[in-house]
C-alpha cells in the first residue's frame, strides 16, 4: 500500500476559516461575543474531502494519508494561550471527523497549541486527548511558533522535553512543521518552511536529542529543506566541528519526506538518504498546486518522480509503506488490525 | 582561466583578530583604550596566503579568487556603528594588501558596515572607498546583520535601494552573504547561510527589484541554498501566487555560486540551473574543510565535481570564467588590460 504522510486540510469548508476569523477579532476587541464552533455538517466534509484530496489520491493510487489542520494556518504567531487551545482543538476535532467518514483513507495528526514563550502544558494536554481519544497516530510541532523570528530554543533544549515525554509514552512521532510566517522578509512557502527544516536538522546534528530520548522520532518535510542537497556540506561540518557521525546521532530517529516537486530533486534526495530515511508525502493539497507546464502534469504528484526514480523494489517498499508504518506504530497496529 | 568568486582571508593573522577582540571589549568597557589598528606585515600576509589559499587554489589549477574578509567575522550583529565602519575598514584594507600582493590571483570584494536598523550611508561610503580607491570589484551584502532574528526588510526594501543605487553607479555585484548568527537555534554554517541564500532568492521572486534596478547583479552563495534542490516548488509557487515568471524577474540578474560539497549536488545545481546562472566557487578555506573519507579528496574541492558534471565546453567555459568576467566588469576590465 502507499502510504502518504503529508496533508494537511487545506480545503476545510470556509466556516472553519469563519470561526478563526470571529477568535482573531475578538482577540483585538473583547467586547466581541465568543464565538461558536465552526457548524459543519458530515455532507460538507465529504464534498470537501472527497471532490479534492480523496479524488487524486485515487487518481494517484495513494492508500492513505496522515493528515493534519492546515500547517500555514496553524497560527502560533497569535500569543494567546487561550485562543491557541481553543483554535488546535477545533481544528483536531474536523481532522477526527474526516478519520471517522474515511477511515480507511485518513490517519490524523494533531495541530498542537504552542505559543512561543509559553510552557508545553497545553500541547501535552492536547497530543494525549488527540492521541487517546481520538486515535490519532502523531502531531505537527512547530520550531518556530513566533513564525519567522527565532526566538525559541533549539529543539535539543530541555524547553521542549514535557513534550517528548509525552510522545514517547504514546509511541507517537512528529513532523517539524512550521506554521504561517509573520515576518515579512520570510515568504512562508518559500522560504520559512525550507528554513525551518534545515535549520532543525542542523540542531540535531549540533546536539545528541536522541541519547536522552531513544525512541522519539521527527519527520523532516519537504525533502529535508537544503539538507540532503548539501549533504557533503552536512558531513564536513560534523567532521570538523566534532559533532557525533549524522547517521547515529541523527538518522537513526529522523526521516526526510517527498515533498519535492520535481525529478532531479527527488533523484538527489533518494541517492544521497538511505531509503530507511525517507517517507513517502505529497502535502497535496499544499503549497504548489497546477502542472508543471513543460509536461502538463501536477507539481505535486511526486509518485510520478518515485516511480521514475532508480530505487529498488525493497527500497521503493521503504518509501511508500514500510517506513511510515515503523515511524507511526499505532498506524501500523490499526492496519493490521484491519488485515491490510 | 579559473575564476573562484567566493574566498574569505579566514587565515588571517591572529592580531586581526586580537584587534576585533579588543574592539568589543572596549565596547563593553569604554574606560579601556581605542585599540591600536593591528599591525601585520606583507610576510605575514604572505604566509598565510601562499600556505593556505593559493597554495591550495594552485594545486587545483584555480587561477585567481574573489576575495573578502572572513564572512562569519563580520558581525553586523553588533549594533554600534562607529565600530562596524572601523572593523568593516581595517578588514578590507587587509584585503587590498593581499590584492597588492598577489595582483594576478586575488581580487578585492568588500565588507559593508552594516548595522540592523541603521542607514546605509557608511555602507555607500565604504564602498565608493573600496572600490575607487582600493579597485575592489564588488561586495558582500548581508540581508539579515541581526544574525539569524531577521528583523530587516526585504531586498526588495527601498531601505536598500540608496546601497543598489551605489553598486550601480560603480557597476559593481554583491555576493549575499550573512555573517555570524546570533541565535542559539540556527547554527551559522549549517543552516544561517543556507537560510539566508533560499530567504533572498524568494524575496527577489515575490519582488519586481531589477524592473527598478536593471543592471543591479547578485551572486546568491551556497549553490543557492534550497533553491535549485528546491526548483518544481518555485516554479509551483510563482505560478500559482501569479509572480512574474522567475527566469526573466530573477534570473537575469542574480547567479548561483558553486559551494555545494559533493557531486550529486552539483550534478542537480547544473542540471536545473542554466549554465548562464552559475559562477564557479569553492570558499576555500571555508566552513567545510578536510577530506571526504570516502574518496580521500578534500570536501570543498569543487572544481572536481563541475569536471565530473555532464556539461558542456561552452557551459563549462561559463561557469570558470565567463560569468564572472560578465558579473564583475570591473575584474574583466582588469584583465583585459593585463592580457588575460
């Protein structure tokens, strides 16, 4: 089976953005009322789902996706603990729900409620209700929660372990995913994602995360940002700054997704990462969206370079399943249970 | 002839840096004396060039590099002024000494005195200075001297333009290039640089700059960051966020350099990237240093990987020399006149 781990619901009925709208407003003006949750019927789900993500993953032949709120919309920039609960929580409850009309299609992913600055209590909170109750197989944790400035501590930093406890009891992953950029010099497709990436990997290879936390594991998006296409660049730095070989101390509990949108992008990360490290992912619908002129098919569809590229029959299982069923477990364990 | 466009004098004698040393403790401590200008003499200039850079440049068959004070020692971060003018100064009148010294093999780029926040009118000084006076041939331009919080505007600020409006007088390029970074989450060499390479790149995309500044050239380092990795995502992007398209918005002024540390990087970068848009470069000595156990050559060798790389006499005649003879009329004026 093929195994997508990147999609966000990017196409959530308008009433979701509504409802986000109305908290933000009130958030400027407090005599507003408190807005109602988002009412959206199963109907609307469906149409949603079903007329845009589910279509072209069959189109594609993808199996299942993980699937989260929309990352650029996750909004840790906004410093209120409050509305960021609120928000995650509505958000992660609409990712249940697609779970529950397409549960052979959909795995959820939680939107966490960091705010930059703020203890994890929140998020903690939030990844074992969405965890526990709703079934969902891991979360999206963001780096950068002031989006765009920098100013939490590199995720080696014990600023972060209330968190990774709490993965580690759920056997649950995350993917590094930043959300919106508030910085105007950083475009936040463009740039902030990418950034956020490379600069996370960079932090791991800096430190030994791992050593304290054997069993957590990261998902690296969108190919790994500049890594995999700097990998010597990687390697000589490590050598010469004495940190520890990039394969233990990193690789060991990190894997880079797909979500590179052309061939020889896809050609350099699948020769240069051992196919244990990297996940199948579209992140369709996502940042780039429309055909690629020159051969008039979708940006996105990076099926079409996986398949394109030379990899193995076991490596190619690596990538479209096997890995992602080792990195999510309680994925695995609920296929399994469904004889798949 | 081999033209290395991306050197730093990172083995520049230690009283250079007991110089900046004493300049920042007296920043901290204004009872302590102005320190004196470091004294250096040619012989020590002389060794530290002809043990490292050329002999090195010699062994690989590279015939002259464009040269500029250590780029991670720049420290724009630091916001004082007077200082940044002081140090911008004493470390490219180092440079020029080298340039004397060594008239046929390195060219004169300079460090601007940037400060975040600050106008630009030392940076247009020191520039009209080195470049008039001194014969440099272009400068660094750092988009974010806060270090890695990037709280300036764009490039495509008008903050910058009295700065373009220089560089176009004088007929002169900028290597973007940041300095050090002052955050404890982004580490400078693997992942500030590569940040800030794939940040302007996007910045010139979302921009229409060279529609006001036509003749204004960039050299994006770092085989461009993310980007040419990254090359289906931009094209995605600006088609779906309706931005001009990029080759004729970007690519007709801005080129990537070569520092990409193995060969399938550098198989992608001139894959993707015409050959129009590429400057050889290696940054030696730079932040990747020693040798590739796996091949036992040295990680920066570059050269070895664009002789390697399918391309042709004509692109590879571009990307040693024409390119940058195009970009640096002031070089090519100069080696005209010299016969070369």
């Amino acid at each position: 089976m093929i195994i997508d781990c990147h999609g966000h619901y990017t196409t959530a009925p308008a009433s979701l953005q509504q409802f986000r709208d109305a908290q933000l407003a009130r958030l400027a003006d407090p005599r507003l009322p408190v807005p109602p949750e988002p009412e959206i019927s199963d109907d609307e789900i469906r149409e949603t789902i079903e007329g845009n993500q589910l279509r072209i993953a069959r189109e594609r032949g993808h199996d299942l996706t993980i699937f989260s709120p929309r990352a650029s919309a996750m909004g840790h920039d906004v410093p209120d603990p409050a509305t960021a609960a609120e928000w995650a929580r509505v958000g992660n409850d609409l990712i249940y729900r697609v779970t529950t009309l397409f549960p052979d299609n959909f795995a959820g992913v939680a939107q966490l409620p960091q705010v930059a600055g703020e203890p994890l209590d929140a998020c903690v909170s939030e990844l074992e209700r969405t965890v526990s109750w709703l079934g969902f197989v891991g979360c999206n944790l963001n780096p950068d929660p002031s989006g765009g400035y920098w100013n939490s501590p590199p995720l080696t930093d014990q600023y972060w372990f209330p968190l990774y406890e709490k993965m580690t009891e759920l056997d649950v992953p995350a993917m590094i995913h930043v959300s919106n950029s508030a910085n105007p010099a950083v475009h936040t497709l463009g740039a902030h994602y990418l950034n956020a990436d490379t600069t996370v990997f960079m932090q791991l290879v800096e430190g030994q995360l791992f050593d304290r936390f054997p069993t957590l594991r990261f998902v690296i998006p969108h190919g790994g940002g500049a890594v995999p296409y700097h990998w010597g660049r990687y390697q000589g730095i490590a050598a010469r700054q004495k940190f520890p070989p990039i394969e233990a101390n990193v690789l060991s509990n990190v894997a880079f997704d797909t979500c590179v949108y052309h061939q020889p992008g896809i050609d350099l990360l699948t020769s240069v990462i051992s196919a244990d490290n990297i996940l199948f992912a579209s992140e369709m619908l996502g940042a780039v969206r429309g055909n690629n002129p020159d051969g008039d098919f979708p940006w996105d569809d990076t099926k079409r370079y996986l398949d394109a590229a030379k990899l193995t029959d076991d490596a190619r299982a690596k990538i479209f399943e096997g890995n992602a069923r080792r990195m999510y477990p309680r994925l695995d364990a609920r296929l399994k249970e469904a004889g798949r």
